[in-house]
C-alpha cells in the first residue's frame, strides 16, 4: 500500500492494528529499495514497544522516477533507485526534502544505496553538495540490516 506524504501526516497512528509488532526497515538487495516488514519481536513485548512507533512506508512519486522511503520515527530513510538516475532527479529529490521538512516533519534524512554501484563515487560528491554527510556503518541511524554492502548519507533537518 503507497499513500502520499499529506496522508501519512494525516493519519493516526495509534489506530494501527499491528502496534505491538517492530517493523524494522530493510533493503533488499536484488530491488535495492527500502521497504517496510511486519515481523512478530522476538524480545518481550515490553522491548517491542521501547523500539518507538512502527516505520511507515512511502512512495514520493515524480514525472520520472518514484522515490521509496520508509518513514521511521523523525527519519525518513530513502532507497535510490538501482541503476542511473535519470534527468530531473535532482528536482525530484529537493522537492522531496522539502516535504519530508515540511509536511512530515522530519530531523533527518538518510539516503541508502548500495556500496557497489558503479556511479558510487558521483552519488557521494552529488548528496554532499546537497549538505549530506556519509555515515558510519556504526551509526545509531544506520539500522543492521543496512550496515554492510550500503552506503548510507545523511542530511540533518535544521
């Protein structure tokens, strides 16, 4: 299911029915996009909930190329899509910050891609020209499942 920025602002939370499961943010290495997966805690359900509110999957349509995203928290994480970004990206992923600030409010934003790509060394000059920062594999930000084969870029939301 894809619902807009303005629904995910809109919509309730606590009216979730799988509240009492982590979904914890994945990439999946043969789509290289990030999605969102309902899995049963394996800790208590106690730990379950001191994880803080379930992620949120979002999909930022554009002309061109749509942008996945899981929301999580006050960080919305962005898979880039698996091969060349095509002309108008870059307009396409401003407008996109500029939502996650001002529509989901947001404090950071990581953007995740694989360490392998080809244009690896383009993509990291391109998001630090946009004010993002590589970040640590070991990064609290970072979460496991992402920590190796990835390359991770973060933007904080001043």
């Amino acid at each position: 299911m894809f619902i807009s920025a303005i629904e995910a602002v809109n919509s309730d939370s606590s009216t979730d029915s799988n509240s009492d499961k982590a979904m914890p943010a994945i990439l999946s290495s043969n789509s290289s996009m990030l999605s969102s997966k309902r899995t049963a805690c394996s800790a208590s359900e106690a730990d379950c909930y001191n994880m803080g509110p379930s992620p949120l999957r979002l999909t930022f349509r554009t002309a061109r190329q749509p942008w996945d995203a899981v929301l999580r928290g006050q960080t919305l994480y962005i898979a880039l899509p698996p091969h060349v970004l095509p002309e108008g990206s870059r307009e396409a992923f401003v407008a996109l910050l500029e939502a996650a600030e001002e529509q989901l409010k947001c404090q950071h934003v990581v953007v995740v891609f694989e360490s392998e790509r080809p244009d690896r060394a383009m993509l990291v000059r391109t998001f630090m020209f946009l004010g993002f920062a590589v970040l640590s594999p070991t990064s609290p930000l970072v979460p496991p499942s992402l920590s190796s084969g990835h390359v991770c870029m973060l933007y904080n939301i001043e």
